[in-house]
C-alpha cells in the first residue's frame, strides 16, 4: 500500500518515532536530517527514505504518539490486556466511563460489537470525539457527554464494564445493575489507597476480585550488547477485577 | 443466561479456579466442600451455590484452565499485548506458526478476518484443532500441519505474523516475502541467546526492532491488608518486533 | 582451609543447597548421591566429593539455610542493602526491635561497633540466642527480652535504628527520643495499609522519607540458555526510611 | 553532633537532595530558595534552616552525590548486596578490579580488615583515590594503579574478589589462582552476551553459579496517595556470582 496526501504516517529515525499527517509542504526535522511530506506521498509502506523509515501506524502508534491527551489515558500495556481480560465476545455490548482521553475506547471497539462510554466532562469529551475521528476509529462506539451516575441505562444490558474515575466506589451499585451476571468489571487506580477503598467496597457485588500491575521492560536491540534501556516505566495503574455475583 | 447440560463452567472457590464441563453426575470436590454440576444446570452466572461462585469462562479462562497443553503456551499476559501490538484491522489476514497449543491463534482470531496457522507437529496440530473445537474458537483460523518454510504462501498476503518456534532465523527471508511492506511481525524466545541471535538476522528485513518482556504482579485482594503475593512468574518470554522494510 | 567435625558446610548439588553440621555417622541423601559427612572432615573449601561440592558457608548462607524461623525473616535481599543504607560507622551502636529470628541482628553486628536489639517473646528471644550461637555470630550484639516501649534506654545514643514489628507507629515517640539528631531509622512492613499508617505518623518525626521495595530477580546459568527463572520472589517487605528531624 | 566549617553536609529540600562542602560564603539556590552556608555551621544534623534539612551522608549518599564519577558506578543497590555476599569476615583481605571511581571499594572497606584493589587507568585510579580521600574513607585499602593480569600477587592470598571489567573471561584464571579454596567471586555485567560468556568460562574454575539483578522500585511518600514513582532505573549490572572450586 502506497501513502496518499492526508494519510497519517509513522516515520521512524533510529530509536525515534513520529506520527505525522502527510500535509503538502511540511517536513520533519531530526538532528540535522530532514524528510519533506510531498517526498512520502506515493511511497509504499515499510520504505526508506533517506535515513526514515515510513510505515502505516498501528492502533498503539496512534494512542501513543497521536492521541491528544486532555488526562492520564490508560497505556496500551494495561488496555491490551485488560480489553481481553474483560472476555469480550463479538457480539457484546461494552460499558466504559469516565472516556477520558478515548484510548480505552479505542481498544474495547476491536473486541466489541458496541462501547457505551460515558464522560462528565465536556472538554474530554470533545477532545475524545476528536480523537477517534482524527484516525477513523471507534464507529462502534456511542459517546455520552453524560456522568455515569445520572444517565439513564437499561438493567443487565451489558457484558462487560471499564471504569477509570477517582471515586469508582460511587458508582459500583450502579455497575452492578447494569452488569449481565457473572459478568466481569475492570478498574484502573493510580494509588494503593484507592485500591484498598475500591476492595472493600466490592466485595458485596463482585466476586473472583484480582488486583495486578504489569510492567512493560525494553531491551535495546543491539544483538552483540542486548541489555534493558537504562530507565523505564516504573507505574502506571493498579488494575482491580471483579466477576458480578448474584 | 443460565447454564445447561454440556456449557463449560468457571467455578470459583475462594483464591481457586476450576474449568469444568457440565456432565450429569460429576462433581468438584475442595478441601472438603463439593459442587454436584446437576445443581449448576439452571443457575444464572455469578450465582453462589454453597461456597462456590459459578461463572461463563472468558478467553483468559479458557486459555489457562482448559486447554490441553502439548507445548508451552504464550500466557495471555504476552498474548493478549502482542495480538494488538500486531496492529491488526477486522479486515486483515494474519500469519501464525508454529500454532502450539492454539493458545495464541485463538486471540488473533479476535481481531483478525482471518488467521492462516502453520504447525509441522501432527500431534500438536491435532491438539489445537481439539481445544479450539472443544470451546467453540477459531471458526476464522485455517489450521495446517505443515512446516511453513515448505508451505505454498502467496507473496505480499499478509497483513501481521506471529512467529513461536524456536530457530526463527531460519524463516525471516519467508516471512519477509509473505508479509505485506510495512507490517509486523512479532516474535516468542524465551532465552537471551535466541533474542541476540534473532536479532542480528532480523536488521536486513526489518526495522522498528523492538525487544521487551512483560511481568504481571497480582497482589492479594484484601482491603486491609493490601500487597503483592509472595511469588509471580518472573519469566515466559521475551518478545521481539519489528515491520517489514522494502 | 579444611573442613573439620562439627564444622558448618555447605553442601552444593546442581542447583539446591544444603547447610548441615560435621557430626560423625551423618550423611546426606539427594537423588539417589548419598555424601558420607566423614567423608568432609579434612578436605578443603571447594573441592569436589562425588557429587557435591563443600563450601564455607556465607552470612547469607546461614541466614537462609541455617536459621531456626520462628518469625518471618528479613530476606538478605532487603537486610543488605538496608543495613548500609543506615549509615552505620564502625563506631556506632545501633538499635534493633523486634529481634524475631535475629537475621537482621546478624547484619547489622558486621558493620556497627554494638548493636542493642529488643525482642518482647521469649520464645523468639532465646530462637536467636541459639541462631547467633550455633554460628558463632553477634559478639557484639546486647539482647533484651523486652518490649521496646518498656525499656530505659538513654536519649540520644543511637546512631542508627532498625524496626521490624507489626504495629511501628506506636514506638515512633521513643525512637525518636533516643536516636542522636539526624540519625537514619529504617522500617519494614509488608503491606501498604500499614505503610501509608506509618508514613502519616513519621511526618512529624522524621524528613527525607523514602519508601522502596527491592526485586531480585535470578537467571539460569546455561551459558547457551541464559534466560530468568520461571518463578520469584515477588515480595518479602517494603522498607520506609527517615532521618530524625529536630 | 553540629556542623562546622569544611564539614560536608546532605541538604535535602523536599524530593531532592544535594551534598555540599561547608565553605565560607558558598550558598545553595533551588527554586527560589537559598540557604547560606555559614548559617549551616554550629547547627546540629536533623535541624531545619528555612525550606531545608541538613544532614550528615551516609555512605550511600556519598557514592550517589558525593563521588565524582569518571566512569559507570557500582551503584548501592548492587553494590550493598553483592558485598554481604561476598561472605566476607572482619579478619578478611578482599581482592577488587578494576577500581574505576572507587564506589565498591569504599563499600569493601567497611566489612573487609583489608581491600587490594587494581586499577590500569590513572586518570580513574587518581580519581578514585581523591574520592576516598575527599570523604575520609578506604584506609584499609591498598590501590594499585595496574592491570590485575600483569599485577605480582600471591596465590590463595584472597577471601573473597569483586571483578568490575569489560572482558572478565581473560582474567579468570589468575582470579582462581589468588583466591583462597571456597571463597567467592562476584562480576557485574551490563549486557546478557558478557554473562553468557562468562558463565562458558567460569564453569572451570568456580562452583555454585548464580546470575541475578537487583531491582529498586520507589514509592512516593505521600500517606494518602501510596504510590510508585512513574519511572525507575531498569537496569545497571547483572551480577555473576561463583565459588573457587578446588
């Protein structure tokens, strides 16, 4: 597949990467190399020009180097498992609030046949819708610029349910209602405190509770020297799990 | 939705997990409590009978409890990461080998059109296809038993690979070829001599290398007294990436 | 040196360890190797006998191999580094409480000119008399069967402090008092809960607060095969650490 | 104990840390703050001046703050650890190369009756030596400004060694030589392709081969919000570890 003006690109120097939309006349510049955007247009993905490579970004390219953050978004190391920890199947109808950023939606609509996905704030909301369009994600996905707590939602109509807010022990009754049976509830929190709020909260409406973190370790990728990068990622979230109980 | 005769059931007893399929007459016996599966048949999930929780399987469940492995699977903290990180569109036709258990494959198809997986080992073959049939998976997955370097693949037709075996180098020109220019490929080693050696053969066909490991850490759920168990799998797999230069 | 009856060995067969006394008669039975004990006495630190190899053992040795465990230990891992990061000076006396098993005792007697250490159950009391005993440790070590919180101690004569007991925050007064200005206390705990309680607490006592965990973390040593253990240790303690404030 | 004039003294302001020589008219600047030297002087260790605490450093903020470093550290964390493994005791004469900016011998010092350390280049080894000498440290070390290869030194003259070198194969067998029977050997390593080296040459010469790496995770110390630092130092050194075996 060729590249065509308008396309967003994933342009790649050394350990570096950028995600651009090819814009007649503009370029990039990177220590003293330059690539001009007319020169990618009609290039096939994986080619070299001058010292950049160009490829089609992936869905975590676009959350982590073309998302316009507003929040925290939940990194693609925690969404990725969480979307299939949540045992999605095909023809589900999936709860998410608050939307934040859109990452987690983003993920969840591969998985899903429907997101509902609920944010308070306007602003979010807004730069989310942004978001999905910029890339053409997301057409599964319904959008409430609505809290949770006051929207109106159907009794055991959903098969699954991410919840990333600072107080998710408020809205855990609610879950419960909406939430088919048995079914499984995510939660992201940044805190060891939060954690131990949310544990005892749930433990009358959720069964099956795990909490985790994963960690995401980068080697450098000299074979003669494979070693990890100096410094990494030492935390994002705490990751808390429950099954609905009956 | 309720369980019937033949569903296959996650029964949760306290910090234990259990897959069984609902047959007349069985039971699950404790540490001194039993579940007869007739009284499950009828129950809605997340029902609690006696002192245990009942619930449908998600693919984590199914993947960790219930399948028959001949080979070492790819855990679905590695998995469920890759599979997205592959960055696979609902319209993309993605390459496996070698299919293993089928552990891996089952999450591809969750994302992809379609998912071709190559195994040489008969036996191995015959193993996935029966844990995929056994759970319903895989209806998109065309299954070989045959090894992929003698395998007739048409060039440029791949929109992802996954690559399990253990002298991968031996496959990268292959692998190249059948993969469309730009996509990625991505790589399960589990020894840091396999990683160097794949990835001093791998910088002629592919760029973006990338080599990580991901650790999950569980912490005990008690709200009271909140911190890590005691131990956690420190190791399963490195894992190496890269996307196909032209 | 030559091993002598009654000696202490460490006997190393492939990848376990063992940590026995030179008594006559004795053997060892591994998989089928039996080592005849006699058969130690008068041969050097590392020489080969049959299948194992005999060693002098280490601190760490004895602390994991050799120590009766009435009380959950504080791992070398943690132990080592905490005890340097205390600051001792060869002529510093140290405070320790609670005692437990007296494997932290045992460290810190290698750097301090004395340490004073505090241990209200008898049973666990005279445990680590006979540890320190049977390995011919602490000389320099003054033991108390005695609650901390009970015991005269002077104000201002100690050069460092170590805490190992369930409840830290009702001692923090005391142990302000009696270390010398500036001074380094070091606690540990397992779990977060009782962290953030203490760390609320130290506030007013101490600044420079720092909280850690420490993860090692073991390879295989197949030259060919280098790759982590499966399985770790995820979690033994987290240490907190402040310096008296005046 | 009070500060006076040439006295180095640890300045801590909130998160960060600085370690400074109490000179005459010498001030410190940070975000607006400053504290004046000579206000530091006749003041005891622990007080606060203004927004500052001042402290009197620990061995470990020495290394880390003091240490004027021509070349990679040891770092406390490995270094702590690797140096109670050694096994050394009070009576012990402690091998170490190469010397490079002194951090490990400075640890050495204070469990070992002497260290022998050896170092080739004299731009590290003179830095070293202004090192120990700027902290009043290391008078029980003996600096050889040498190669350890071409170094004269008699055989089973060593309790223990610590090897700090790009190439350790090459030395191995002299290491083995000036060791005493039994006694252990520690390397660190930046890259996995070095230990699998090391490890195909130390089987030879040395028993009980152990390969790790130690991990330091910290937490912020805010009560209500327990939670690790976003980022942590991933890597430094693995540590190789043997036993001279006869």
């Amino acid at each position: 597949m060729s590249f065509k003006e308008g396309d967003y690109v994933l342009i790649v120097h050394k350990d570096r990467k950028y995600l651009r939309k090819l814009v007649k006349g503009m370029s990039l510049n990177i220590r003293g190399h330059t690539i001009h955007f007319q020169d990618i247009v009609g290039k096939d993905e994986g080619q070299k020009i001058g010292e950049f490579f160009v490829f089609s970004p992936t869905l975590e390219d676009i959350i982590l180097l073309g998302f316009e953050r507003k929040t925290q978004i939940v990194y693609p190391k925690d969404a990725f498992y969480i979307a299939f920890k949540l045992g999605i199947k095909p023809t589900d109808r999936v709860l998410e609030f608050g939307t934040g950023s859109g990452a987690m939606s983003a993920v969840l609509s591969f998985l899903a046949k429907e997101v509902w996905t609920y944010e308070a704030d306007t602003n979010f909301y807004n730069n989310a819708l942004k978001n999905w369009e910029r890339f053409g994600l997301c057409y599964n996905v319904k959008a409430f610029n609505e809290n949770f707590l006051s929207a109106f939602v159907e009794e055991n109509s959903f098969d699954a349910c991410f919840v990333d807010v600072k107080e998710p022990w408020e809205y855990l009754e609610k879950v419960w209602k909406v939430l088919k049976g048995g079914k499984v509830c995510a939660f992201v929190l940044p805190t060891t405190n939060q954690v131990s709020k949310l544990l005892s909260h749930m433990q009358a409406f959720f069964a099956d509770l795990q909490v985790f973190e994963i960690l995401l370790r980068h080697y450098k990728t000299n074979p003669e020297r494979l070693r990890p990068y100096d410094q990494m990622i030492a935390h994002t979230a705490y990751v808390v799990f429950g099954r609905k109980r009956m």
